[in-house]
C-alpha cells in the first residue's frame, strides 16, 4: 500500500513538473504565444485566445488616437469616444484562423496549452475583410458624386454605414502588425468625409406640410436643425413636403382607460423635390397613434415618429433609406 502511495505521489510530482515545464515566450513581431487553462483541451485552447485577444484590444486601445478613424472623427469627441469603445469591444472577439498549439498537457486537474498565433495570417484575415467593405465604399462614392443635392444626403447615409464598418479594422490591423500601412485608405476616407460634409452644408431645405402634418413637421425641422441645416423659403435646393390622411378608430377593451382612447390610423407621406420639381425622394409611414383628448389629438402626435427617428437618425427617416 506504502508502494502504491508512492508511486501516486510521484506521479502526480512529475506532472506538476511537466506543467511548470510550459514557458510562455515574448511575443514576436511574427508571433503571439499565450498558455490557457480548461477542463477540456478545446476550454484551455479557448482561454488561450481570449488572453491574446486582450493583450491584442490594450493595444487597439492605446493607439486608437492615430488611427484612420480618429482622424477622420477629429473633432467630435462624443462620436470619438464612443467609436473607440465599440473598436476595443470587437478586438475582443477577435476571429482566429491557423491556430497552433504548442504544447499541452493534462496535470490531472485541468487542461494546459500554449498556441502560437501568426500575426502575418491574422492580419491577411482583416484586410480581406476590410477589402470587401472598401468595395462596396468605391461603388457608392461613384454613385454620389453624380448624384444631385439631395441624393448625396440619402447615399451619404449609406457610405457613412460603410466607413463606420470599417472603423474597426485600420486600429486593430495597427495592433497586429506595426508596419500596417492604411495610406491607401487613409486619404480617401478623409476626403469622402470632406466632400460629404461639403455637400450638406450647402443644402437649403423648405418645409411645408398640411394640417395634419404640422407637428411632424415641426419635429423634422427641429432634428435637422441639430444636424446644422439650413432653412429658406424661396432660396431652397430641396423642397419636403409632408401630408397626412386618417382614420378614427375605436376599441372594446376590458381595460378602461385603453377603451376610452380613440386611435388615428395615419398614412403620412414625405416627399423631397430639387429646386425644379424633380422627385428625389418619396416614403410613406403608416402608424397608429391614441390620445384620450380627441381624434385630432390622436393625429398630432409625434411620439412613433420620435422613435422612428431615434432608431434610425433623421436622414434616413426622411429618405425612407
């Protein structure tokens, strides 16, 4: 029996020895290493990555401030701030390709490793990533720069989509190799953020809405207005015109409040026009909207027009895009 404790002892000594064995070494500019710990090999592996996806966002998030998307944002340290937050949040999710385990081990308790990710395989992964989505920003910019005043809002909306995407890739691609070069992109991107801006400043809205419509219109006009647009009755370049039909409704409910309130079943149209009539834009919205004070009560309020714009930002809500 003596034997037998022995040789368990000595056992369980010449793992913990094998498990002390594992060395973590410095990364490399070609390399990262970390060891993982789990009950399975798959768990260790795993633990593993998610050391090295930290280790990866620290540095994403030191170096943020010289990134293609700071400098783009320059000036708007709210968007700033929260872009860099939602770039070090997805650095953590980091998507792995040719991982390899060095060493492992079982001492008994858990599983041990040590992988090797390749730095250059990693960085290939995110610059076929960010190419696909540089694509799609190439074919809308040709799009927009024939578009007319207008138009270039409601593109710009989707080109904005597409910077914001790639967002997340010129930071992290900076942490993975530090010879990264984004020139290509860099210039390009500022510029579309230039000519964009260029654009919606030197657009003049006219407003104009039928009875029904007035309290939308006054939230349309008060949302654009923090977007920093301009408004003239006669020295316009797009015309939005905002009408709105609908019907009364009633509901049986057990629920007394609910059964006193009268409903407007609302079909709002927006339509935007250029200076000479041209339709540029035409989205209808069909809501339902309650008030205990009446039927045209019901019709004037913006509540689901409020939400819509929330969700969707007040560009969009106009476009219909």
């Amino acid at each position: 029996m003596n034997i037998k404790r022995v040789l368990i002892f000595l056992t369980l000594s010449i793992l913990t020895t094998c498990a002390a064995t594992i060395s973590l070494p410095s990364d490399t500019n070609k390399y990262f290493y970390a060891i993982g710990y789990g009950e399975t090999l798959r768990d260790a592996k795993t633990d593993a990555l998610a050391t090295i996806s930290a280790k990866i966002s620290v540095n994403v998030a030191s170096n943020f401030s010289n990134s293609v998307t700071a400098n783009r944002q320059s000036g708007n340290e709210d968007v700033l701030s929260t872009t860099k937050s939602e770039v070090v949040s997805k650095s953590k999710n980091i998507e792995y390709t040719d991982v390899k385990v060095q060493e492992s081990l079982n001492d008994g308790k858990q599983w041990i490793v040590l992988v090797e990710v390749d730095r250059a395989i990693l960085t290939a992964t995110y610059v076929r990533k960010l190419n696909v989505v540089d694509a799609k920003l190439k074919a809308e910019w040709e799009i927009y720069k024939e578009a007319g005043y207008f138009e270039k809002l409601k593109i710009s909306a989707g080109i904005n989509k597409y910077l914001k995407e790639t967002d997340s890739f010129f930071p992290l691609l900076h942490a993975l190799d530090s010879d990264y070069d984004d020139s290509k992109y860099s210039s390009r991107y500022m510029n579309y953020t230039k000519e964009m801006r260029k654009a919606k400043s030197e657009l003049v809205f006219k407003i104009i809405s039928d009875k029904n419509s007035e309290p939308l219109a006054s939230l349309i006009r008060s949302q654009l207005s923090l977007e920093n647009a301009t408004f003239h009755n006669k020295n316009y370049n797009v015309l939005i015109k905002i009408t709105t039909t609908a019907k009364t409704r009633k509901y049986r409910s057990t629920n007394d409040k609910f059964a006193k309130l009268t409903f407007a079943l609302r079909d709002t149209t927006i339509k935007a026009t250029d200076k000479v009539g041209n339709v540029v834009s035409n989205v209808l919205y069909k809501t339902k909207s309650g008030s205990s004070e009446g039927f045209e009560d019901a019709i004037a309020r913006t509540a689901k027009y409020e939400e819509m714009i929330a969700k969707e930002g007040i560009i969009s809500f106009i476009t219909g895009n």
